[in-house]
C-alpha cells in the first residue's frame, strides 16, 4: 500500500520502455531550455537560463517545463512553495504534521524517519527531474513543494484551487543562507567557496536561483491578496516570533483547524511545533546522515542554524543598505515589508 514514503519509488525508472519515453520527452525540453537567454557566473555553478521571467538551472528549467505540461492538481493537494532558503523544509514538516495528524503516533511518527522533502517532495527538482512521475500513487492529501514563481504555475493548480502557502523570509537571511548552501555544495565537490561578492551582485541583479527573489515574492503576495482562499502567506520572521499563532492559521487555510481540545488538552499545536523545530528536526539521524535523493548532498545541508538575522554576522553596511534599498524600492506601493 503507497504511504508517504512511495515518492522515492517514484524516483527510479522501471522499465526500458519508460526510460526511453522520458529521453524522448525530455531531449525536447533540454531543446527548449538551450535555446532561452542565459547567465555565467561562477555563483551558480555553470550557467542559469531565463524562463518566463524567472532563472533556473537547466535542469530544473527542463522540470518547470515537464511540470507545467504533465502535473495534474487535485484540489485535495497541499501545495508548499518558496524561494530557496526561505524555511520551506521547515513549513514542509509542519504542515505535513498539521494535516497528517492523528494518521500516526508522535512516537512513531514518518518526521522522525523521512526528510520532509520526501514526504512532501518538489515537483520540479526532485519529482520531474528527467522523468515524468505516476503522482497518482501518492496517498491523499499529496504535499508538493516548489520554487516555481506564481506566474508560471502548470494551470491545472490554479484551476484545481488546492491550497498553496508561500512561505518568504527577509533577502538579506536568503542570501546569507544560499551562500552557505551552495559552498556546503562545493566543499563535496572539492571546489573552493563562491565569490561572496560575485554571488552578492548577481543576487541584487536578481540573477539567482528562481529568482528574482522579489519577484518571487511579489508575485505571490499578489495572489495572496487576488485569491485568499487559495494562496497563504507566510513570513519565516512572524513564524519564528509567534509560531501558535500562525500553525494555528495554516491549519485553518488547508481546512483542517485545530479543536479546542486538540489545542488545550492534547496540547497538538505545541506538540507539533516541538517535531518540527529546528532542535528536533536536525538533530534526527535521517536529517543528519541521509543524503538527498539522488545526489551527494546531505539533509544536514538544509538544516544550518534557523535564526532570524544571521546576516549581522556576515553582510557589511554596504551590503545591508543595498539589499535595504532594493527590497524598499521593489516593494514600494504594495504593502509589503519584510
Ligand atoms: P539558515 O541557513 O539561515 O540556518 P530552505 O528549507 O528553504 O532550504 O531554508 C533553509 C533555512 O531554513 C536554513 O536557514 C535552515 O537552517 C532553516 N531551517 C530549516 N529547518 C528549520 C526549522 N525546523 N526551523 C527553523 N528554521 C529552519
């Protein structure tokens, strides 16, 4: 029977003919992405090609343009969306503790044996990665992730109006993290750090992973404020300061609000939150030792220290005026600070 951990069966191709069906699909995506405008720098590897307005790897490029041809929503999917390093990990276990719960015993529960980015795995970097997947084994609820800027979305989640929450966090912490991020991903490589300063200028150029990161941003928060049904909001920073309250909210938007006696007796919301805290989380030997699917990289990568305004310890007074002044500019008029 499929459970929350079928995903990773989902990752190895099981036939010839299917591996020969996802060659021929995807030499026509690697033909598209060859073709769009692209970006060098030594921050991102190689190069990041520009689609509908937002960077991507190539082969996370080739996984938009699968996703956006062959995903089909349910309007019972929970949809977990981000830009890199804004706590999705983090809002991925909760949520899928929040819905989930009463399925399984704390004691036993799949957090304590399974990353949260396979039991709510991104379509277009792990699921659509040079395949096109059979989402339909997954049990319902199915929890997806993904970087995919809101305008670029596959139409059948707008239609489908299943829950998507954004989760965004202050630039300047983004950026700090994706620096330690991508040098935790070079030091297996045995490649010295990235540039911080080329890294920097690219970031501010919004020439980074599914970036612009405010563009990112913003397309999301519009949709949160055309569409509130649909589409939550959720800054890491309020998340941090008053996690009650806002658990409490996500529960609610994805249709399943905590009882009061859930809340009070049984103590669920502060019991969840303590599964999912940083604590907890990076300190499972699954988040420690495992390695992401397919890679070399470790889950400990995306457990690094989970505080807000880390930046202090690395950005100049340069640096913190000018991601300042971007992120005021870029908001301005649309009632967003972060
Ligand atoms: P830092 O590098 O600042 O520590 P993402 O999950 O989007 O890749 O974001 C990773 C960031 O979220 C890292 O930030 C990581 O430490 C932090 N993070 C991961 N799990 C967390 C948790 N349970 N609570 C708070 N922050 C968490």
């Amino acid at each position: 029977m499929a459970d929350y951990t079928s995903c990773r069966n989902l990752l190895v191709s099981k036939t010839r003919e299917e591996e020969e069906e996802n060659e021929i699909t995807f030499q026509r995506y690697k033909e598209i992405v060859s073709n769009l405008p692209k970006e060098e720098s030594t921050a991102f590897e190689k190069f990041i090609c520009n689609y509908q307005g937002f960077w991507y790897a190539d082969v996370h490029c080739q996984g938009v343009l699968a996703v956006q041809e062959h995903f089909k929503a349910h309007s019972t999917d929970i949809i977990i969306a981000s830009n890199p390093k804004s706590g999705t990990t983090w809002i991925k276990a909760l949520i899928f503790a929040t819905v989930t719960r009463g399925k399984f015993p704390m004691d036993n529960h799949p957090l304590l044996f399974e990353t949260p980015h396979i039991l709510a795995p991104f379509l277009e970097i792990t699921l659509y990665n040079n395949r096109i997947p059979d989402l339909e084994i997954l049990p319902s609820p199915r929890f997806f992730g993904t970087h995919i800027s809101y305008t670029s979305l596959p139409q059948s989640m707008i239609d489908s109006g299943c829950p998507i929450v954004y989760i965004c966090r202050n630039p300047k912490d983004v950026f700090v993290s994706m620096w330690h991020f991508k040098n935790k991903m070079r030091d297996r490589a045995s490649k010295p750090p990235i540039d911080a300063m080329e890294a920097f200028e690219r970031f501010c150029q919004g020439v980074s992973h599914f970036g612009p990161f405010w563009d990112s941003v913003l397309g999301y928060w519009k949709a949160s404020l055309e569409r509130p049904q649909h589409v939550l909001f959720l800054k890491y920073e309020e998340l941090q300061a008053d996690p009650v309250v806002h658990l409490k909210r996500i529960a609610q938007f994805v249709g399943c609000p905590f009882t009061s006696e859930e809340e009070k007796e049984e103590g669920l919301v502060d019991e969840i939150l303590r599964l999912c805290s940083f604590e907890k989380l990076s300190n499972l030997e699954v988040n420690k030792t495992g390695k992401v699917a397919g890679s070399s990289l470790g889950h400990e990568a995306f457990f690094r220290k989970g505080q807000v305004g880390d930046w202090k310890n690395y950005l100049t007074s340069e640096m913190i005026e000018r991601l300042d002044q971007i992120t005021e500019e870029k908001f301005h008029g649309y009632g967003l600070k972060l």
